[in-house]
C-alpha cells in the first residue's frame, strides 16, 4: 500500500512553498496603506480639486498593484510554475484588449449634434 503523497502526486514530486508570515503581514499593510491611498486621491480629485482626467487612471493604478500583490502572494503565483503564470496572465492580456477594442469603437464615433 503506498502511502499519501504516492496516491495524490501521480507518481511526480510537488512541493509546496511555505511562505513566512511576515510576508503576508507586509502584503496586508502594504495592501491598507494603498486603501488609504485610494481614499486620499478620491478625497483629492473629487472634493479639492473638483473633478480630474486623473482621478480614473489613479484608482485604476492603485487597483492594479493591490490585485498583483494579492495574485501573488494570497494566490501564489510568485511561486507558482511559470506556465500557470502565463495562463492566469493570459485572461488579463484578453481582458486589455477587450478594453482596447471598446476605446478605439467609442473614440473614434462621429459625434452628431442634436437638430432640436
């Protein structure tokens, strides 16, 4: 009878990356502190400065590096193989071009004026 790890690896060896807890305490600052960062430029953009082309690019910023830093340590994809990498990156790349395609359809409509 084979023991444990025989019967659910399939033969190969997997080991699994253990990830101290300091890490994880510096991603959940790192992740409040660009929440608060979120907040100030929402305050900043819509309240001081009364709207600004900034503000979206921003937020999307910040959103952006907040989704990594949990995709690769909560998720483990920095220590996961390259190739789940590329096929987990790969919605994203599908997803920008989606973006890229609705932005040069809006951008380029011939605006009409109302007759009224």
């Amino acid at each position: 009878m084979g023991s444990h790890s025989d019967k659910h690896s399939g033969g190969g060896h997997h080991s699994h990356h253990i990830i101290p807890q300091e890490i994880y305490t510096r991603v959940m600052w790192a992740l409040i502190v660009l929440t608060a960062f979120t907040v100030g430029f929402h305050y900043l953009f819509h309240v001081v400065m009364h709207g600004s082309v900034l503000a979206a690019p921003v937020a999307f910023l910040i959103a952006a590096i907040k989704a990594a830093l949990v995709l690769m340590f909560f998720m483990g994809l920095k220590y996961d193989k390259p190739e789940n990498r590329w096929i987990f990156s790969t919605g994203f790349i599908f997803l920008a071009l989606l973006f890229v395609i609705c932005m040069l359809d809006i951008f380029t409509r011939i605006s009409e004026t109302s007759t009224l």
